[in-house]
C-alpha cells in the first residue's frame, strides 16, 4: 500500500531554537493495539494464530476513515520483531490503511503514557465506532 508522506509544521523555543515539530491542525496521530482490539486476542505464545485472526469489522471501517480523512494510523503492538512479516500480512490481507506498525510494547496493560505533546487515550471496550468528547477526570502533574 502507498502510503502518503507525513508533514509536520516546524516550531520553535523562545529563543527561535528549533523543537520537535507537530502535525497539522486537526490531524491525529492514532497509536492502536492489535490483539483485542482490531481483531481477537492472540498471545504471542501462540503466533500460528496470527494468521487466522478474525478482524473486528467495524475497526476495520473506522480506522480506514480515518486513515482518508488524512489522520496517522500506526498500529503499536506487544508483539515481538519476530512477528512482524506475518502482522504486516494479516493486515494487508484484510485491508487495513496504516502508516506505520511498532512492534515491542510493554505487556501487562495498565499504561500510563508521560510525554511533552498532547497525549489523548481511548480504552476500547468492544466496538469501534466515532470518537465523541466528554469530560473525565484524569490524572495530570500537579504545577
């Protein structure tokens, strides 16, 4: 799949330095697991599984949009380097639009992602549909 060249807007410090730069406005950066969230869980004990994994329809639509509405789709999974061939099949074979694949996240869940951009999560719980705003409470660093 040709996928489209990623343009950043540049920035800069207070001092005119430069920093790392962001994506245009309204364009997200999505990092979506795998295992259990576009497909059934498969543990990686069990990789023959991979390839038979059944995709979770609605994920497949969902992250399609949003891959042509222009957003960054980089599926980031617990799986090791040793399964990439097989996960960059799979995917392909059922169709799904993404940029990029990072293999080699932490096991065990319970994430807590610290980071100097603006960082948005969404637990999935089943079914992929459009993202709506609510208000939640969250944790923050305390100023």
């Amino acid at each position: 799949m040709k996928k489209r060249k990623l343009e950043l807007k540049p920035l800069v410090d207070a001092e005119g330095r430069p920093i790392s730069p962001i994506l245009p406005d309204g364009i997200k950066n999505f990092l979506i697991d795998i295992d259990g969230t576009i497909c059934e869980d498969i543990p990686n004990e069990e990789p023959w599984r991979m390839v038979t994994a059944r995709p979770y329809p609605d994920a497949l639509e969902i992250i399609n949009q949003w891959y042509d509405d222009g957003h960054i789709i980089t599926f980031f999974s617990s799986r090791t380097e040793q399964h990439r061939t097989i996960t960059e099949y799979w995917l392909d074979l059922h169709g799904f639009k993404y940029h990029y694949l990072l293999l080699g996240k932490p096991r065990g869940g319970h994430y807590h992602w610290i980071d100097n951009h603006i960082v948005k999560a969404t637990r999935f719980k089943g079914k992929f549909t459009q993202l709506v705003l609510r208000n939640k409470i969250i944790e923050v660093f305390e100023k």
